[in-house]
C-alpha cells in the first residue's frame, strides 16, 4: 500500500471552515485509490488540523518523521491560500526526500465574499515560490486549481504515486552485474561512479563463481529440483533435453542465492557467449522467470538497460523487458520491430515456448543454446525508456514515451513485436544524435509521463519526453 503524507494549508482570515472540506476532500480521494494517509488529527490544530503557524508546522513534521520508514510522497493541499511559511518549514524539518505533490481548490464564482473565498490560485503561487527557495522539489497537478473528485486530480494522483514508487525504487538501489561485458558490446559501457553518485551501487560477480557454484551441487538437491519443477512449469519445454533444464536449474539456484545475499533489487548478466561455450545453456528463461516474478533481469551486462526495467517496474507494478530496436516494419514510419533472443517475461507473449537461441547455435552448437523464451508480443500499449550515463558530460541521461504494439504478422524467431509510436523518426533520429544505446526497456503499461517525473525532477536527470 502507499502511503502519502497530507500538510493542510491554511492562512490568516481566510474562512478556516474551508479547512474541514478540503481535508475531507483529499482524504476520500485518497481512500478511493487505496492510499493509506498520515496527516495530523482533526482536533491537533485550531483550524482542523490545518498548518499555519510555527508550532503547527514543527507538530506535523515531527508526525511525518515518525512514520518516515512508511512515506512514500507528500501531498500539500490548499483548501484556502495557505501558509506558504509553515508548508515549507513542515517540508524541511521532515526531511523525508519524498517527491511532493501540490494541489490547489477551485474557488466558486458565486462565492467571492469574505466568508467563502479561497485565493487558492494564488496562495499556490507562493507556495511554489518558497518551495523553490528552500530547494525543495515538488509535482504540480495538470490544472492549477481543482477539486479532489475529478477526473483530472485522480489521474494526476495516479501518475504522482507512480512517481513515487519510481523514486523509492532508485532510493538506495542495489544491482547486479553477473560476468563481464561481452567483448563486441562496447555500447553498454557505463559509468558506475555517476551511477553510485545517484545512490546506485553495483554489485559484481565474475561469472566463474556463478559455474562453479553449480558444480557443487547435486542433481537430486530440493532447491535445484524445485526450480526444475518451476522451469517445467513456467512454459512449454517439450523440444527441450533433460540434460540442459537441470543445467539450468542449478544455474537458477546460484542467481537466486546470489540475489538474496546481496540484496538485488534486479541484476543484469553476460550470455554471449561464454555462458553457451563453458556451461552449455542460455540463460534467458532463468531471466525471463525472475522478470516475471518482479525481480527484472537484463542480458549483455547492459546495466543502465536494467535500470530502465527497474523504473517501469515500480512505476506500473508489471514486469518489464529489455529489448532491441531492430528493424523497420515495411515501409511505414512509424512502425517497427522489437526484438530480443529471449528474456521476455511470459505475460508479454500472446504463446510462448522455449527453445534454442538461433544466433547463438550457430557457434557453439545448438546443444549449448537451449533455454530461449520464443513468441510474439501480444497487442497493446507499451513504455519504452532507455538510461544512459553520459561521461563527457558527467550526468545520467534518458529519454521515454509510449507507443503501441501491434497485431501485424510476422515471421521470425525469438521473442519480439510490431511497434508503432508516433513520430517514430523523430525518436530514431534523437536516439543516435545522443548516442543512446540500441537497447531499450519495455513495459505493457503506460506511465511516462511518471517515469519522466521521477527522473528529470527528482533524481535530477537529463530527460526527453517523446510525446
């Protein structure tokens, strides 16, 4: 469950009966989404539990800062114009680096008169403008004044507490890097200093320790037979051999450990193709599994990728993919092909089954390449964002949009989908004067414009928003 903190404006000789409803308002709005609220009780303060002077402001952050290991966002709710003083100072005493939501009541024309006006519109204003002045970063609605019931404010109170499982996501996020970078794949260098400036740590392992794990473990193990259970339960396996899922298993029991030990919030490994060459399976539906139970995994080591699974995750609570931008789609602009081996998590595929990774085998043998995830994405709307870091420049950059995946056929292998975004060529042509990878993250949700928001304004990154 979410949980918002809610600081109740209120200001001098504005009607504080205004208070009551606006705090009744905010609170319905929350219940009806399933929002769990700490704001201070109805009785705590003169006007309803409203903020305004200095020692209302220190009652209500010391209450946020009780509850600070539950708070996921604030919401600043101005039923009348508000003290712009006591809502940034209630801000700065929590300290809960929390992203900040600031809502605004509409006034009634009809009723202007010194017992019923609100100046909401205004005292918004100065709000902001505080908030600006302490440094304290903050979500504004779509209209600047609005009631708690509409249709807008519940959109924007869903794409805000997205925001905010994005920026909790990143707070003090662990990820691993399973192998080194495959050799050819220079587009996934990254720079982990930027990403640990930005609370990201990265966890490494040599995928040596990964192997020899598995040949310390016995064949008739509960945990490598239970993950061969799950393996044969999770998709078709039929054109699979005996000998490559236990391979597998064991491999999957070593990532696991590997996971929990370190405290992974998702991890991403190397595949080509030392993986096929020395242990003789692909590890893609291990990955492909993992995703799917919401821990994302992301193959070529391509770390930031993950992060870009990472942030769709938490923004729509569905699992998300790592992919290629592959080919055009005919000759139509804005259509294309995604495309991986692959990993895909299962609820992506219209059917699915595993195989043998086709590139791959013709290599190291097709008996060294089982353990591909293989189908077509099924119809309708995605995300896509990539995160890069940026070394010339020393920033993390990222760019996200939404689009749609079709249901155009199309012959082929691996897992993979027919796109279409708008404006496509335009996106194209920012990827590669940026320099962006060729790949991209993916989820079936739409949550953008939330991904945008917790990257640009609150973990400070350079962000483009197709649209």
């Amino acid at each position: 469950m979410t949980t918002l903190g809610i600081i109740v404006g209120t200001r001098g000789f504005f009607p504080s009966s205004l208070c009551e409803g606006g705090r009744n308002g905010i609170l319905a709005a929350l219940e009806k989404q399933g929002i769990k609220p700490i704001i201070l009780p109805i009785d705590a303060t003169p006007k309803f539990g409203a903020v305004e002077s200095l020692k209302e402001a220190r009652a209500c952050a010391d209450l946020f800062i009780q509850h600070k290991d539950e708070i996921d966002g604030v919401i600043v709710t101005l039923p009348n114009f508000g003290d712009e003083r006591a809502v940034a100072n209630t801000l700065r005493w929590a300290d809960l680096n929390v992203p900040v939501l600031i809502h605004a009541w509409n006034d009634d024309n009809a009723q202007l008169d010194i017992q019923h006006r609100r100046d909401s519109f205004c005292g918004k204003m100065s709000c902001c403008n505080n908030l600006r002045q302490y440094g304290i970063d903050y979500t504004l609605t779509t209209l600047h004044t609005d009631s708690a019931d509409s249709e807008t404010f519940t959109r924007d109170l869903q794409q805000f507490v997205a925001t905010c499982k994005v920026v909790k996501a990143f707070k003090n996020l662990r990820v691993g890097a399973l192998g080194a970078r495959p050799a050819p794949f220079t587009t996934v260098r990254y720079s982990e200093k930027l990403l640990e400036a930005s609370g990201i740590s990265v966890e490494t392992l040599d995928l040596s320790e990964l192997i020899g794990w598995t040949g310390r473990m016995k064949d008739n193990d509960s945990d490598v037979q239970d993950k061969l259970a799950k393996l044969n339960a999770y998709t078709n396996v039929s054109n699979v051999p005996a000998a490559s899922l236990l391979k597998m298993a064991k491999l999957g029991v070593g990532m696991d450990r590997w996971i929990k030990d370190q405290q992974l919030g998702g991890l991403c490994i190397q595949c080509w193709t030392s993986m096929e060459e020395f242990y003789g399976v692909v590890p893609c539906s291990l990955m492909s599994m993992l995703s799917e139970s919401l821990i994302p995994a992301a193959c070529e080591t391509d770390v930031c990728g993950l992060l870009g699974m990472i942030a769709l995750q938490a923004a729509s609570g569905t699992p998300s993919a790592l992919l290629d931008w592959n080919n055009n789609f005919g000759k139509d602009p804005n259509k294309g092909i995604l495309f991986h081996c692959s990993n895909l998590p299962k609820s992506f595929f219209c059917q699915n089954k595993m195989d043998y990774q086709a590139i791959i085998a013709g290599s190291v043998g097709k008996e060294n390449a089982y353990g591909t995830i293989c189908g077509q994405i099924a119809p309708g709307p995605f995300t896509f964002t990539r995160v890069s870091t940026d070394d010339q420049f020393g920033e993390i950059t990222a760019y996200v949009g939404e689009g749609k995946f079709t249901d155009d056929k199309l012959d082929t292998f691996g897992g993979y989908g027919i796109f279409e975004i708008p404006e496509l060529q335009t996106l194209l042509r920012y990827i590669c004067e940026n320099g962006f990878e060729h790949h991209v993250a993916a989820s079936r949700s739409q949550v953008a414009g939330a991904i945008a928001e917790a990257f640009e304004n609150y973990l400070g990154w350079d962000v483009y928003r197709h649209s």
